[in-house]
C-alpha cells in the first residue's frame, strides 16, 4: 500500500510540474447542414440531396517562454479526417506547421479574388490548375510562417515550405514519406502584402524530377506551379485578378484537343486566369461574380490545338446570426479541356448552422 501511495504522489508531482510549465485546452466546433444540387449536361439534369458536417477539435497551449503549442484536427460527414496539423508558435519569429489536408502553402493561393461562397472550380467536374497550386507539396512538408512586416508603409508576410520527398500522403509519428516514382525535394514560397484597401501576392513551387535515367531530353524538367494576385476594395466592392500556371514536368505526346485532359497526368502544360467582384449590400447580404479562364497547351509545336476551357460562377450570401444561406450557379464550357464535350451547368442551395 505505501509503494502504491508513493506512486501516486510521484505521479501527482509531476502533472503539478508539467501543469506549471504547460497549460493547454481542448476544444470542439464545427458546422452542419443540407444542400440542393443540380447538375446539367447536355439535355441531361441530375439532381440530389445532400448533408454535410465539419468538427474541428483543437489544442492550444503556452510554454513558459511564450511559444504556443496548437493542434487541429477536422472530421468531415464521410468520417474521414479531412485535415490535421500541429503548429509552434514563436512569437515574433513566426511559426512553424507540420500536418496533412492542409494543402501547404500553395493552398493559401489557390483562389484568391473575392467571392460570396465558393471557388469557381467547387462548382466544376474538374480538377483545375488554380486549384492545384502547391498539391505535390500537401504532406510530409515543414511549413514556416513569417510574422507581419511593415515595407514602406505597406503590411507584408511570406511564407516557406519545404519537402524532402514530395507527396500527397501523411507521415505519422516516426514515420518516412513514401518513395514517389517520378518526384523528389521540393520547396515553396509564398509572399503576401497589403496596403490601404488593395492586397497582393504572389506564389511559386518546384519540385525536383526524380524519373531516373528514363528521363532525358525534355522529359528533365522540374515540376513547377506559380501564381499571383491583387484584389482591391473600395467601399462595399471588392474586385480582384488573378493568373498562374502549372508544369508537372510531363512531356512527350500531347493529349488531343477532343479528349478529357487531368492535371495530374497530362503531358503540357496549363494556364489559368481569373477575375471576379464582389460586393457586400448589406452586413447580411453579399453577391459576387467570377470568370474563370484555363487552357490547356500540350507544348507540341502547334500540332495539336491548345483547349480553353471557361468558366462563370454567379452566388449569394445571406447570414443571420449562426445560420447561413448560400448558392451559385457555375457554367462551364469545354469540361476537362475536351472540346467535344457539353457544357456543364451546376446549381447549388446550402443552408448551414454553426455551432
């Protein structure tokens, strides 16, 4: 019995211990709601209901010395865990973040002129090249952040991120990143300023060919992305620009101009170009507009025709209090970069809650 009281105590003393130099929360949030969809191809309309939820739990904690410690772990309505990170706060050194689902650095860039709901590419059956700024570089990455700076007036920040084997996938605790076939190291860099009512910034990302001997010629190129921006506001307005390009290194025969093009297996390259307004009629009440604007280019010499394919999203948004009512109607022409294929029209109606 006194062995089992001494280990007690022991124990006790040291949680008081840890408690004094670390105290930490837990906490849960998230949303939920339904949704109304309608997709039409062609003469053919396809409807449904849907549900969906987001909790986020997260974890903070300050060490003695002022650095923070937080975690952030978000479960979707599939059960899936959509994103988790662990992120040192060191003041006025910046940050650094490790974690996956987060989509990294080049998610910070991925859409960023004002809109009243959702990125144009939400709304498409395509997995665009704005929205694949940064995707090599979304696990296994060391995420620096800068704290804000002040550049002659204006308010800047950047942001680094670095990769010793690129990836999709999460790397646990102890754990090394997947060999991938085709990609090595890669690095990212991010740069963001603001000044008065306009905001800018620019991104760039290379990740370096790993093909082996196999890749020769033209097939030795690096795997690179880069974009920038500027949105500027003025009163209840919002407009902003934005334009970009990607280059997985892919090249040889090019895919033709009639059939579906993916960014992740395409040889050529894409090229991207958005712009949009938005504008708020009241604190409850916001409306926007945004064109999106990606051709396709196989880098052939001209044998096979570049293929653009555009998109117009139009949307709302109505908040009262924690409840919100959203939607857009996004056409597409040319889906996939394929110039036989029907437009595509979706209409979405969301009504969310948060708690």
């Amino acid at each position: 019995m006194n062995t089992l009281k001494k280990i007690g105590l022991t124990a006790l003393g040291t949680s008081l211990v840890a408690s004094s130099a670390y105290a930490g929360e837990i906490t849960a949030s998230g949303d939920a709601g339904y949704t109304w969809s309608s997709e039409e191809v062609g003469v053919r309309t396809d409807e449904g209901y849907g549900f969906n939820h987001d909790i986020t739990f997260s974890g903070s904690g300050e060490l003695d010395n002022g650095f923070t410690v937080s975690t952030t772990m978000i479960l979707t309505e599939s059960s899936a865990l959509s994103s988790s990170n662990v992120t040192l706060g060191m003041g006025g050194l910046g940050s650094i973040t490790i974690g996956n689902g987060w989509a990294g650095v080049g998610g910070n860039f991925d859409d960023m002129t004002p809109r009243a709901y959702e990125e144009n590419h939400d709304g498409m059956k395509t997995s665009t090249a704005i929205d694949n700024m940064g995707a090599l570089l979304d696990g296994n990455v060391v995420h620096y952040t800068s704290p804000s700076f002040d550049v002659a007036g204006a308010t800047a920040s950047f942001q680094f991120g670095y990769s010793p084997e690129a990836g999709d996938a999460a790397t646990g605790e102890g754990g090394v990143a997947a060999q991938s076939a085709s990609y090595g190291s890669g690095k990212e860099l991010g740069v963001n300023v603001g000044i008065a009512g306009l905001s800018a910034g620019a991104y760039a990302m290379e990740v370096e060919n790993d093909r082996g001997a196999a890749a020769t010629g033209p097939n030795e190129r690096n795997a690179m992305t880069a974009t920038w921006y500027a949105n500027y506001s003025f009163g209840p307005v919002s407009v902003g620009y934005q334009t970009g390009g990607l280059d997985y290194g892919k090249h040889g025969t090019g895919t033709a101009a009639t059939s579906e093009k993916k960014v992740t297996t395409a040889n050529g390259a894409f090229e991207f170009e958005k712009m949009s307004i938005a504008f708020n009629v009241n604190e409850n009440l916001s409306l926007s507009w945004g064109e999106l604007d990606e051709t396709y280019d196989a880098q052939d010499d001209g044998t096979i025709a570049d293929v653009e394919m555009s998109s117009t999203s139009i949307q709302f948004a109505y908040t009262m209090g924690s409840m919100s009512i959203k939607g857009y109607q996004t056409d597409t022409d040319n889906p996939g970069w394929d110039s036989n294929a029907k437009s595509d029209e979706v209409t979405e109606f969301a009504i969310n809650f948060a708690f």
